[in-house]
C-alpha cells in the first residue's frame, strides 16, 4: 500500500513524473512496499524479469559470477531510480542478483505495466533513453578501467567511479565496502587492493577503515575520470 506521502514522493522522481495522472494511479495500485533484513535476495540472475524495482532506503548490491563462482561484475544501486534499466524493452531474464547489503525498503511493480506506459510517451521515452545513456558512459568507463594493465590504475579509477556515482556531498560512500569488492570490480587482488590503499591512506587522500570510505582529496580522483 502506498500511502500519501509516499506518493507524492515517487510522482517527483523522474521516473514517473512525466506518466499522466491516471497510468500513474494504475501503477501505484499495482505497486508492493517491503521492508527486508541485510543479506536477503531480490532476485537471482536468471530469473524471469517480470519486476522493477525502486530503492527507497538503504543498499543493494547486484553481483555475477561465472561458473567457477568467481564475482564478474559488481555494482550498487542508488536510492529513488529504478533498477534493472538494463534490459528494459528487451531482455527475459535477470542478468545479475540482487541482494540487500543493509535493511531495506523498495517497492516492485510489473515490469509490462511500466513499459506499456512508457512506450508512446515521448517524454518518458527521452528520460529513459537519458538515464540509459548514462548508464552506458559510466559502464564505458568501467570497461575502460579493466583493460587498463596497471593493476595500481585500476583500484584508483574504481575509487574514482565510485567517488563520482555513489558518493555522497560530503564525500562518503555511503555503503560498507571491504577490499575484496574493490579487488572485484577492479578484476584484481585482495592483496593488490591493500597495497594501493595504503599510501593512499598515508598521504590523507582517503580514509578507510571498518568497511567505511571516505574521500579527502576529491580532486585526487577525478584526474582518473575521463
């Protein structure tokens, strides 16, 4: 159930705003809010896509893994967009799972019911094909980051992305994030991860500690974003 306030916020996000008021209402009325505990599961890759998803409180991570269970791809999910964008119009399935890093409160709705809507309406089109747009730069420079052969250049231009999607104004990421993820999302070592962090650390470029980041030298990271 979405109460009034809740949706007053969600008809602001530019997810919706530009729905007309009446494929709005019939949105909301299939819309389900939930409320779960760190570590459950949104959906597995490989599951039907019949839902979309939008983050109210707290962090998701979605992850894939190839057969020998190793991490291929890592992202996080920011509050009030929707997620997966990615196969929007096109795909069956889930191509990474999602799971809670903290508690958290989302709501789901079909996915058919949001594309139907959306196809036809220009202006809701143009903010998708944006948002996608957006997507794609920032996994460009992700792609562009793992061919890069310094291993060093990698876990700096990982903090980078991170420091520029996630961040918060005061420069917090604001979800825990332990080596072994930067180590994955950097296609590297734990050990390698920790070798870099250091002088960074030293040097009061970030502060790291407890699974907490934060950056002190904006400016340090953003050379690495091109």
């Amino acid at each position: 159930m979405v109460g009034k306030e809740l949706y007053q916020h969600l008809r602001k996000l530019d997810d919706f705003k530009y729905l007309s008021i009446s494929q709005f209402d019939q949105l909301i009325a299939t819309m389900a809010y939930h409320k779960v505990p760190k570590d459950q599961i949104l959906f597995f890759d490989g599951d039907p896509l019949e839902k979309m998803y939008i983050l109210l409180k707290g962090h998701v991570k979605l992850e894939q893994s190839d057969s020998s269970g190793s991490f291929i791809y890592i992202d996080y999910v920011n509050t009030d967009t929707i997620f997966p964008y990615g196969g929007i119009f096109l795909d069956k399935t889930y191509h990474f799972s999602a799971v809670a890093i903290t508690s958290i409160e989302y709501i789901c709705f079909p996915r058919e019911v949001y594309e139907s809507f959306s196809w036809g309406n220009k202006y809701q089109m143009k903010m998708l094909c944006q948002k996608l747009s957006k997507l794609i730069h920032l996994q460009e420079f992700r792609i562009r980051n793992m061919v890069t052969s310094s291993a060093k250049d990698r876990v700096i231009q990982t903090l980078a992305f991170l420091l520029v999607d996630k961040c918060t104004e005061e420069m917090d990421l604001p979800f825990s994030i332990t080596t072994i993820d930067i180590a994955n999302m950097s296609g590297t070592t734990r050990e390698t991860v920790s070798h870099v962090l250091k002088p960074l650390k030293e040097n009061n470029i970030i502060h790291f500690e407890h699974k907490k980041l934060s950056y002190l030298d904006k400016d340090y990271f953003l050379k690495y974003i091109k």
